[in-house]
C-alpha cells in the first residue's frame, strides 16, 4: 500500500499546519507563529514541503508547485533585507500562496507517495545516470522520479542537474519554466536544506516528463507558439554551433574583467536594438569566440535586457523573464559539475524564451524622450524624494484583475509607469543611495499577492544583477526595479497585505 512521503515530526508539523489550515485562517496563524519566534526559513521549507507534496503540476504552468517554489530563494533573501516585523510580509505571502493552490479544486488534494526503491540500490551510478536520462527523454516520471531518489543519495547536485538541462534548455522556447522552475528548485533546495530535496525535485522532474507543450492558439500569441516550436524543433542546429567554433573545447573563462568592459556594452547595445531576440545567439557565438568570458557575456545580456524591459509597454505583472532568466543563469555558471556545454547552452538560449520574445512586440517607449511629469521635492532630502515616488505609484489609477477581459498577456502599462520610472532617473541623477531605493522597494513588493510570485523575483534578480554589474552601467537594474514595482502597484485586488497589517500594530496599511 502506497504510503505519503513524510519528513521529520517538527517539519510534518509545519507542513500540516500550511496542508490543513483554512485559507481565510492562514495568514493570522502565519502570523501568530512568526511574532512566537518560529524560523522563517522554517515556515518556508513547510510552504514549498506542502505546496510540492499536497498539489499537483498545472495544465500550464500557473498553480500548484510552480511558483511558489520558484519563489522561496527571492523570499527568503527579501525576508532578510527587511528589519524586524517587516520581514515578516514575504514569508506570510509565500505561505499563504501555497495553502491556496493546495486548497484550490483544480490543484488539490494530491498525495506525494513514498517510492520503495530497493530494485535499483545494486545499480552503479553510471548506469542510475543512463536509466534516468533514458526516463526523461521517453516521458516516464514515475520511473525518473525514482532514479532521481537514489541519484540524490550517490551523485552530486550538479551531475543531476546536467541530466535535467538536456531537457529543459531546448523546451526553453516552448515556456520559460522548463528551465526556471527547473533551476529555481535547486535555488530552493539551498535555502531550505538538501535534506528535503526528494520533495522538491520530483515535481520538476514531473514537469520535464510532460508532452512538450505544441499548442496552437491564433494571432498574436500563435505566432509565438510557432516561433518557439519551430526554435524548439532547430535545437540540434545550436548545439552545432557550438562544435562549428570549437567552443565545447575551447578554454573560456567564467570570470569577467574590467578588461572587457568594451565588449560587455557592445553586446548590451545589440541586445537592446536586435528586432528579434531569439537571433541574438549570433552575437553571443562571436563575443565568446572572441574571448569574452561567460560572466561577460552574462552581463551584456544582463544590461541590454534591462534596458530592453524599460523600453516595453507591458503592463503584465508577469513579464519579468529578462531578468529571472538571467539571474537563474548566473546561478548555473557558479554550479559544479556542470559541462562546459549546458554552461554554453544556458547562454545561447536565454533569447529563445517563450515570454521573453513576447516583449518583442511591446516596444514602444523611449525611455530617453520622456519629460518628468511631476518633479521631486526641490531641495528635498533623499527619504522625501522616495517618499513622492512611493506616492505616485500608489496614486495610479487602479485595475481590478478580476475584470480583465481576455490574456493577461494583452495587458498595457499606462504611461504613468513610464513617468514614475523618470522620477527614479532624477533620483539617480541628484546623488542619493541607490540601496536606500532598492530598500523601500524590498518592502514596497510585499503588498503583491497577484503575480505569483513574480514581483518578489524581479526585484531580488534586479538587485542581485545590479550588484554583480559594472558601476558605470548598473543603475539601469534599479530603474527596471522600479518600473516594475509601478506596473504591480496598481494591480489588485489586495487581500493578504492589509490583513497582516491588520495584525502588525504599528504599521500602517
């Protein structure tokens, strides 16, 4: 008899709090074990235990274990950055997102059952890494997710996640989460413990067993779909081109240099300007063959899609992939045990990206041309110049996401995005701290409970590839931060957010 996975009884408990409590009770019981001292990186490891163990994989990629657990590293470092009670508000969100798919009629209940994994022990690794990839390629979960169980106990991570990105690298033109879900589990696990990485794997593994997504739909987003499955189906041609360069060889380096700061802007110049971003593999192809190492090509996709975002009119509070994307990459090219080639692979197929070619299509602002509105404070001190851009994102005019009609994906930015994003170029531009923005801005997410996830993502990637960029070039992160933090602020409806603040006397909704 099949029995549920389980974890030691003070995590059981935990989870079980976040499986079987009410979601109209989450957030007060959320709350009332935080202010008695409970971890928050406990609460965390319960929320992506349960999510994981007690959901099952969306149609899509929206529900179930998704991503909440794509969530948790972006959390829990936001968790970190801001004092006291204040950390409290993303840790409450990541809990009460998982209890919610786990109580949502399509996602729940589901059983993560205990595999009795005695047949393979007397395998060797080499043959449990064949009959894993075998698994994965011919679409057997449930045989992967085995192979998996002992791979975890014998290899190590970075062996396991080459296997996974054979797959989940070319299925990167078909959705983005292949990869990121893929990666951003890893990321988990490192938050939370190896110890749990059974629980947290298997769904991924799950996910990379599905039939690849060849759906049709018309118009605009069609086009898409075709462009992905025809880029989905050339995979092998960008995998020759690396052989054609002799880069699978070749000795690159991975660190950057001062010394490559020409080549790190002219790649960002192209990544912004290139009409089609999935071509910009050529360009990638020619600055590694040319000697830039992978950090700096990294940083010029980094900078160049930065730059890209602010130039996009999408109101999608979802449409963060330019930066997440590069930031699970930066993750993957610190990994040990990955090839030279998954490392070359994760590069080439940034660009290739479901929703990152989308925003091809919604270019339509120049940054560049755009008149402040409203001034800051003449004179004004730094915490007035944030606080009147702290008011200006919460006096946009508001959208109800329960009235959208049609794809989410159709969304447009009003152009008060365009002009709050200005207002953090005069900021930039008067001298005053970057970190003090970035820090009203890690509390300033908090208040989303609409993106799944997504705004508290863009805005750790954001100042993670801020810090990790050329000071000459970095401030372009902070902008996308904040226009992005516009396009969420008038989103709702809001419904986790003033209830904790309901509850944290003190602070103000």
């Amino acid at each position: 008899m099949a029995q549920q996975l389980r974890f030691d009884d003070e995590t059981e408990d935990l989870v079980g709090l976040i499986e079987q409590t009410k979601p109209d009770e989450i957030i007060a019981e959320t709350y009332t074990r935080l202010s008695k001292g409970e971890s928050k990186e406990r609460l965390l490891a319960a929320a992506a235990l349960a999510v994981s163990r007690s959901t099952v994989l969306p149609a899509s990629h929206h529900g179930g274990p998704v991503h909440p657990v794509s969530g948790i590293y972006s959390v829990e470092a936001l968790s970190k950055r801001n004092v006291g009670e204040k950390g409290f508000f993303p840790v409450i969100q990541s809990v009460a997102l998982a209890n919610k798919h786990i109580h949502s009629p399509s996602m729940g209940p589901n059983i993560l059952v205990q595999f009795d994994i005695a047949e393979f022990r007397e395998m060797d690794d080499e043959s449990l890494l064949a009959g894993f990839q075998a698994a994965l390629e011919q679409r057997m979960s449930t045989l992967a997710e085995k192979y998996l169980v002992l791979l975890l106990r014998r290899v190590p991570a970075g062996t396991i996640m080459d296997s996974l990105l054979k797959i989940a690298i070319p299925r990167n033109a078909l959705d983005d989460h292949y990869f990121l879900y893929t990666v951003f589990a890893f990321r988990a696990l490192e938050i939370i413990g190896w110890q749990y990485a059974e629980a947290i794997l298997r769904p991924p593994v799950r996910f990379l067993c599905r039939h690849p997504k060849l759906e049709h739909a018309g118009g605009e987003r069609g086009e898409i779909i075709e462009d992905g499955i025809s880029l989905y189906k050339r995979f092998e041609d960008f995998e020759q081109l690396i052989v054609e360069k002799g880069l699978d060889v070749a000795e690159i380096k991975v660190q950057t240099c001062e010394d490559e700061t020409v080549a790190v802007d002219q790649l960002a110049s192209e990544v912004d300007s290139i009409s089609n971003i999935a071509d910009i593999v050529q360009p990638v192809i020619a600055q590694l063959a040319g000697g830039l190492s992978m950090m700096g090509v990294l940083e010029g996709l980094s900078l160049g899609g930065a730059r890209r975002y602010l130039r996009s009119n999408t109101g999608n509070p979802f449409d963060v992939h330019l930066h997440t994307g590069i930031n699970a990459r930066r993750y993957l090219l610190s990994v040990e045990g990955l090839s030279q080639k998954a490392r070359l692979l994760t590069l080439l197929s940034w660009g290739q990206g479901y929703e990152i070619r989308h925003l091809d299509r919604t270019l339509q602002w120049d940054p560049t041309r755009v008149s402040l509105l409203t001034e800051l404070p003449e004179g004004g001190s730094e915490q007035e110049a944030i606080d009147s851009i702290a008011k200006h994102l919460e006096c946009q005019q508001q959208f109800d996401l329960n009235t959208l009609e049609g794809s989410i994906a159709e969304l447009r930015a009003p152009e008060s995005v365009l002009h709050i994003t200005k207002m953090a170029d005069d900021y930039l531009k008067r001298g005053h701290d970057p970190e003090a923005l970035f820090k009203f801005l890690a509390f300033d997410v908090c208040k989303d409970d609409q993106s799944e996830m997504h705004a508290y993502k863009m805005q750790q990637a954001a100042y993670e590839e801020y810090t990790h960029s050329r000071k000459r070039f970095r401030d372009v992160h902070l902008l996308a931060a904040v226009k992005h933090a516009a396009t969420v602020a008038r989103l709702g409806p809001r419904t986790v957010y003033p209830e904790v603040c309901s509850l944290l006397q003190g602070l103000n909704s």
